[in-house]
C-alpha cells in the first residue's frame, strides 16, 4: 500500500455526507455544455464506487428546499465525519447554509462542476467558502470525487476525540 493509502486508512469506517443543492436533480437533461452530460443518479454511482474503494461510508442527499439541507446538517452532527456539499445556487446566498455549518463544526468541502469564477459576477461569492477547508470548482463530476478524497484526507489527518482529550506529551513524562 502507498503511504498516501496508509495515511487515508485511518479514515475507514467513518462516514461522508454529499449534499446537493436546488436543480441539481436535473443534470444530464438540460445544460450539459455547462454542468456536463452525467446524471446525479450517475454522480452518485461513482461517488458509491469510490467510497467503497476508499472504505468509507456514504450517504447521499438532495434537495430543492433550503431548510431541508440545513435540516442534514445540523442532524450529520453527532453521526458523520465531513461533509462534501454542492449548494448549487445557495452558495451565492444562504446565510442559513453557511450558520449550520459554523454550528455542527465538521470539516466542510464545497464543490461545484462548472468553474464559478470564470462565470458571472454574481456566481465568483460564496457565502460558503469561508467556513469550508476549501472549494474544488469546475472540474464537472469529477469536482466531487475530489471533493470526496479531499473528505477522506481531512478525516484521516484530524486527531481522533480521545487523542484531543487525551493529556498533553509533556505532562506525562516522568519528573
Ligand atoms: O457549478 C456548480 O456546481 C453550481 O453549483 C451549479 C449551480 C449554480 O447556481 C452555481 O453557481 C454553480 C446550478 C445548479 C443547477 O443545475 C442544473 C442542472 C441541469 C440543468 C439546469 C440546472
């Protein structure tokens, strides 16, 4: 196994969540030129495959409604590792989003298939980025499977709870 697999071992077990925003449940049927000719069905699959690959658990979750997405969240706290979201057009406007987020604390990636800086204006804010640990932009599906290693290393290098509680080095040594 490489080092890199050694290193991501540690995230085995633990669970992801993938979120996705407004309208993504329609790709692959309009706008294919910007969001690219997979369906989210599609995205999922592979989002299944390479999380089995990795050894991760999954869960996968859309939805049109604001509320329904900070709903997730918030319940992902006690149960999930890292979130891996697409807030779709909320990016550019949920204040909601982005509070649920700061709330439950876990480490946040933000993905969006298409390049939003080189799009309009109104698309290069995001209420979201700030509080993520970073944004994979425009690199079509393959934006959330990054997004998904991404995850997976951010969960296999955080110290574990019992590690944080644990007492500092220092402390323990003999006098
Ligand atoms: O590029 C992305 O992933 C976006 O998050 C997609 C959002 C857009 O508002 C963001 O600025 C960038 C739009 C998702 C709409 O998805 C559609 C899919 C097929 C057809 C029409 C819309």
């Amino acid at each position: 196994m490489s080092a890199r697999g050694v290193e991501d071992a540690r995230a085995r077990g633990k669970t992801v969540l993938v979120l996705h925003g407004p309208n993504l449940n329609l790709l692959g049927r309009r706008e294919p030129d910007v969001y690219g000719p997979l369906t989210l069905d599609q995205i999922n699959e592979r989002l299944h495959a390479l999380a089995a690959e990795l050894g991760v658990e999954l869960e996968i979750f859309q939805s049109n409604v604001e509320g329904e997405l900070v709903d997730r969240i918030q319940e992902a706290a006690d149960v999930t590792h890292a979130i891996v979201i697409n807030p779709a057009a909320y990016t550019h406007t949920s204040v909601a989003i982005r509070d649920a987020i700061v709330a439950v604390g876990l480490p946040v990636i933000e993905v969006h298939l298409s390049n939003v800086h080189r799009r309009e204006e109104f698309r290069h804010r995001s209420l979201i980025s700030d509080v993520a640990v970073g944004q994979i932009t425009g690199f079509g599906a393959d934006s959330y499977l990054l997004g998904l290693r991404a995850a997976v290393r951010v969960i296999a290098n955080s110290r574990s709870r019992s590690l944080k509680t644990r007492r500092p080095l220092k402390a323990r040594r003999p006098a």
